[in-house]
C-alpha cells in the first residue's frame, strides 16, 4: 500500500499576516478511496463591557481513485466588535496529487485568498512540486518534506494607492504528525517560501494543532501559528497610518465534523 501522508485541514484561518495557509493534515496516511470531507465551524464571541464576536467556517472535499487524488477548500471568517467589523477573510485553494512510488508524489495547486484587515484585497497563485515520505507507520506517525514553487499575483489596498505585484517564490515545507492514542492526534508543519528574484523577501509559518476524536464524526481541533513576513504592508502616508508587523501569533478552537 502506497503510504504518503497527505493533504488538508483548513484552517478556517482569518488574518493570516504571512498569507501562508497549512492544507497539510493532522491525520496520519492516506484518503480512503472515493469521497470524503469535513466541515469545520468555530465561534469566539464577549458579552457585556466588550462585546465582541467572531465566526469561522471552512469546508474540504477530498477525492481518490488509485493513485490520483483531488482536493477542494473553501474557508470564511468573519468578525466584529461593538458592532464595528474588525475581521473578514477567505480563502479558496484546489490541489491535485499523483502517487508515483510509497515515497514519492507530485502535486500541482491554485490557491485564491483576501483578507481585509490585513491590507490583502487578492492573492491568487499557481505552482507545483513533489513530496517525499521520510519515514510512517501507517495510522501512527509520518514525517514528510516537500519541495516546490508558484507564480502569485498580490494585490493590497494601503487606502492611499493599490500596490500589484507578481512574484515567484520557492515553496518548502516538513510536516510531522502523530496519533498519541486513538483519539488523540498532533501535528506540526513548518513552511519557508522564499522569494527566488530576492530571498531577503520570506514568509514562513510555523503551524502546531491538537485533535480530539469526540465520536466517529466530530471532532475538536486547536490550532497555535505563529507567521512571519519579512515585507508586510506598509504605508506610512495613509490616515491612519498602516504599518503591519512582521511576525504574528494566534490561536483558534472548532469543532469539525468529518464524512
């Protein structure tokens, strides 16, 4: 049996300040054959002197047949406080991967994302690369590295003028998953895409998360990032001033029904 961990959590993730987003997945081996998915749904919320809530959604399909896989991700966040909106993002990525050996895998990816509050009114990619399986025992623990790059548009909105840019970058990740016991599962996944014209111009995620199986279809997922961005927005002429820091933390709960 082929054996190459694979794909996808999404993350229902708002403001991601390095607009790196994991689709790497926190259980160990492949889809099954055929059809399947999850639903993720998360909500923060304050009452009384801070009155503040938050919704966060995000839904992924999953299909194999043999050595092909496709895969679709769809994630909304939205959020407000004293009734002043203060999140709003979303994100869309389609991946499509052939199992060559036990090992080896290549993909190819698009990926369209904004994000409000972090000056990001578009991003929308394309690229491709390979995987290889360093080490797995099947339903327990794997450890994968992949290599690869994309062409993206990025477009920001710093109020006083739109800033366009296209940009190659390499796309570089390790990821390490695993079952602690049958209802426990770890992960952690490390991304490092570097811009190849000017490798001074990074971003890169560190992405921890924590999964516990309720029952066969529910689940709850904790999510720790920490982002970093070497040229976030900035524009220091705008009222008021923008002027994005370059690394970011954050953290989320949800619940997440699977088929």
């Amino acid at each position: 049996m082929l054996k190459i961990a694979f794909t996808t959590v999404l993350l229902l993730w708002a403001s991601q300040a390095a607009a790196i987003s994991n689709i790497e997945s926190e259980r160990p081996g492949l889809p099954r054959e055929g059809w399947s998915g999850h639903v993720e749904v998360g909500l923060d919320g304050k009452t009384g002197n801070q009155r503040e809530k938050t919704y966060t959604g995000a839904a992924k399909v999953t299909h194999r047949q043999g050595q092909d896989i496709q895969l679709a991700i769809a994630e909304r966040a939205y959020g407000s406080t004293r009734g002043v909106k203060d999140t709003d993002s979303s994100f869309v990525h389609g991946r499509w991967i052939h199992l060559l050996t036990e090992r080896w895998a290549v993909e190819g990816f698009v990926q369209w994302e904004q994000d409000e509050f972090d000056n990001l009114e578009s991003r929308s990619l394309v690229g491709g690369g390979g995987r290889y399986q360093v080490a797995e025992i099947e339903d327990v623990f794997s450890v994968a590295v992949g290599l690869g790059a994309f062409r993206e548009r990025e477009v920001q909105d710093l109020q006083t003028y739109t800033d366009e840019t296209y940009t190659t970058r390499v796309n570089s990740f390790v990821v390490y998953q695993h079952r602690l016991n049958p209802q426990i599962i770890v992960s952690s996944t490390l991304y490092y895409q570097p811009n190849i014209d000017r490798v001074s111009d990074y971003r890169a995620l560190l992405d921890a998360a924590l999964s516990v199986e309720l029952t066969d279809t529910l689940s709850l997922k904790v999510h720790y990032k920490v982002t970093q961005d070497s040229d976030p927005a900035q524009n220091l002429e705008a009222d008021p001033p923008i002027n994005n820091r370059d690394t970011n933390t954050e953290y989320h709960t949800s619940l997440v029904y699977n088929f």
